[in-house]
C-alpha cells in the first residue's frame, strides 16, 4: 500500500507531492490530463511569493500598476513598486511537477480517477489510464483535482457556494501600457465580478468573471472595448469556487487548492493559496503518517495550520466580495469619487497587496466611512 494518492497535478497537488516526497513518503499523484498544464485555464497572475515556494522561470511579463475602470469609462491608475508577475500557466505546472518528480513522487499522467473511498484502514481510489481501470490503496487521498473535484464530491457533502463563471481569450492585440492590468468594472462587464486585460506583448489574456449568470455575453460586451477588435488566438474558461468548505478534512482525506475552494474570494487567484494550503497539508500529512493517526480528528489540524496563515485573510475578503458583487453602477460610480481623491490613491498604493487585500480595504473604509457603513448596512 503507497502513503499517499494525491489527486490532480495543478500547482497544488504538484506542490505536495514536491513536499512530501521529499520527506520519503511513498506517493502516487494521479493527472487526467495527458500534458501536465494543459489546456491553460488561467490568466497567470500571481506575486512574488509564489516563487518562495517554486522555482519557475515560467515568466512572461512583469507589471506594477492596473488602470480601473469604473462604468461611465472613469478610470483611476495605481501602481506599486513591487512587481506582479504574468506567467506562462503551462511551463509553471510542468516546473512544479518536475519538483515533484525531482523528489521522487510517481506522477502518472492520462489517470482519470473515477471513484474514491475511505474506510478505517485505507483510502481507495479507481482510475481509467491507458483504456485499464486500476485501483490503488493508500494511508491517506488528497483531493487536489480542482473545482470540479472528483474527491470532493466522493468524500465531502459541502460545495463551495460562491463559484465565478469565466471566459478569457488571448487576443492577438498590443496593449500600449505594458506595465499595468486593465480591471473593468460595472454591470455592462460582469454579475458581481470583473473583467480584465492583461499584456503579455503582441498576445494580450482578455477576459472576465460572472457570478450566477453566463460569462459568454459580457465578454461579448468587453471585447468591444478594444479597437480594433482583436483576433482570438485561443478560448478558455472555467469555474473559479471563491468559498472555502468549513471542512476541508476528512478521515483519511483532505482537500487543497480549489478542490476546497481555497481561493482568494475578491481576485479568483488561487495559485498562492493553493500552493499554501498544500505547504499545510504536508505538515499535517506527515505528522499523521508518522504517528499512525489519520482519523478526520487528528486531520482537522490541518484546517487550523491552514486558516492560521491565510483563513483570516480570505473570510474578510469574502465578506468585502460579496458587499461589492451587489453594487449596482450609480454606488460604483460613487465608489469612483469617493477613492480617486490623490490621498486614496496614495493609501492604494501604498497598501494594496493582491494577496492580501483586506488591509487596503480597511483603510480605504476608514477613510471613507460611508462606504464602510454600507457595507455595515448590507449596501
Ligand atoms: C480564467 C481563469 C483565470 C485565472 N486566473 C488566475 C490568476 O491570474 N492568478 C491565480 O492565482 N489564479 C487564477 N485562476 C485560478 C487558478 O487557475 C486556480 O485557483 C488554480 O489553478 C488552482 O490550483 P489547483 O492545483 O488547486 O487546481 P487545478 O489547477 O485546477 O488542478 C487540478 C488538476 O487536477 C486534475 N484533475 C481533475 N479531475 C481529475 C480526476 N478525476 N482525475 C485525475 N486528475 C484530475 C486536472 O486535470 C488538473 O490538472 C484563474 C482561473 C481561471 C478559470
């Protein structure tokens, strides 16, 4: 019987097989797909702190700034002086696996696990690879096969409840300022989410979010706003759950990355809390393999190592997630007046972190306390 079977190899089930074989354990990580990477299903933005965890050279761009646009076309521009990085979603993977490979997990591609069970003794898990279906037992099964996950659904009665539809594109088209994001925002772009643009050089990651409602027709409305009109070079998509599951252990079992919607709930990036839940996982696996406990008791560890780091961080900003999802456009284009004063936009740029926003949302609300009490009010 192997230690461990780790479903799905996204940055987050690479990321733990990385971990955990490194520390001898004997692992299996299974991957539907033929290619580590692909198809892409990403923008690829991420910060430095990734690259604490990965060694990556899968960089395609480095931006400091974003120019928001609010509805009515009204825009402010911050910037920072730290850098955020665009990275080629594929090469990054594949980078994250050849750690895990490196470390002496066996990763198996074009395995397709179809059924998963627990009991006191062991974890179960069946998959389709080559046309076989094969079974393997192990101590312990980690749900890291994303939003859809297989684990999830087997294992766990919870869904995450908020889940962001999307539609990107690369586009063939230039954008001028290749330093900063677009973020559009409004009613005209997205339900209760964004839309973007992010330069990557002469191929530009166009594309949006929705919450509740289809993503195809807003991104209809959002390609118009950039003339000419760009040739698409290639379509994606995919669901982003933006809530994570109260329980995100199990008996012999748990949940990382978006398998457990751990996402940042107001950006939909999930790679840095992926990639941090599997850090977390590691410890909490290790110390149950160690000490022969891997009942859901002894694994609820892991949720406190986990929430510990970042469970404050995207609690908050899910609330702030939601108050901003039921802004209509005359409240965002007051929004726009309240925050584009130059003092705000100094506290923007001094403060603002994609990964860990609240702060910035803080000060901003302490600043202008009639945003703040709608959002006490519920808007
Ligand atoms: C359009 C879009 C744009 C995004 N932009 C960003 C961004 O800019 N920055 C950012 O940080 N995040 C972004 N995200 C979110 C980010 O892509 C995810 O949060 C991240 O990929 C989660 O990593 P993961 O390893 O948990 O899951 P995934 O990357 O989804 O990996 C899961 C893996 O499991 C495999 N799998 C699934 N089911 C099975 C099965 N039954 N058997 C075997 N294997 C299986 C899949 O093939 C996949 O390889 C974006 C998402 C979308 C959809």
């Amino acid at each position: 019987m192997r230690d461990v079977i780790v479903v799905g190899a996204g940055p987050a089930g690479s990321y733990l097989s990385h971990m955990l074989a490194k520390q001898g354990f004997d692992v299996l990580n299974l991957e539907e797909h033929d290619e580590i990477g692909r198809p892409v299903e990403c923008t690829g933005v991420v910060t430095e702190r990734v690259f604490r965890y990965v060694r990556s050279k899968s960089i395609a761009n480095t931006v400091s700034g974003a120019n928001i646009i609010f509805p009515g076309n009204k825009s402010i521009k911050i910037g920072k002086q730290e850098k955020t990085f665009v990275i080629y979603r594929d090469s990054f993977d594949k980078d994250v696996s050849g750690m895990a490979i490196g470390s002496g997990a066996d990763v198996r591609l074009g395995a397709r696990v179809r059924s998963v069970k627990v009991n006191d003794e062991f974890a179960e898990v069946e998959y389709r690879g080559s046309g076989e279906f094969t079974t393997e037992r192990a101590r312990i099964v980690i749900g890291a096969d994303g939003a859809n996950s297989i684990v999830r659904k087997s294992l766990y009665t919870a869904r995450p409840s908020r889940v962001v539809s999307t539609y990107q594109v690369d586009a063939s088209f230039t954008m001028q300022d290749q330093d900063s994001v677009s973020v559009f925002l409004g009613k005209s772009f997205s339900n209760g989410f964004f839309g973007w643009a992010v330069p990557t050089g002469n191929i530009t990651r166009i594309g949006l979010g929705s919450i509740r409602k289809g993503a195809l027709p807003y991104f209809l409305k959002l390609i118009k706003q950039f003339s000419p009109e760009p040739r698409i070079l290639g379509i994606t998509g995919g669901p982003i759950p933006i809530s994570y599951l109260h329980r995100t252990s199990g008996n012999r079992s748990l949940l990382v990355g978006d398998a457990g919607g751990i996402v940042k709930p107001l950006t939909g990036g999930g790679i840095y809390t992926g990639i941090v839940s599997s850090y977390w996982a590691s410890r909490a696996v290790s110390e149950g393999l160690e000490s022969g406990r891997l009942d859901s008791r002894f694994l609820q560890r892991y949720e406190k190592y986990w929430k510990g780091e970042i469970g404050r961080e995207l609690l908050i900003d899910g609330m702030i997630q939601k108050f901003y999802a039921a802004l209509n456009d005359r409240y965002l284009s007051g929004l726009y007046r309240s925050i584009s004063s130059r003092k705000s936009i100094e506290i923007i740029n001094s403060s603002g972190d994609i990964d860990y926003p609240s702060k910035l949302a803080l000060q901003l609300f302490l600043r202008n306390p009639s945003i703040a009490f709608s959002f006490l009010r519920g808007n």
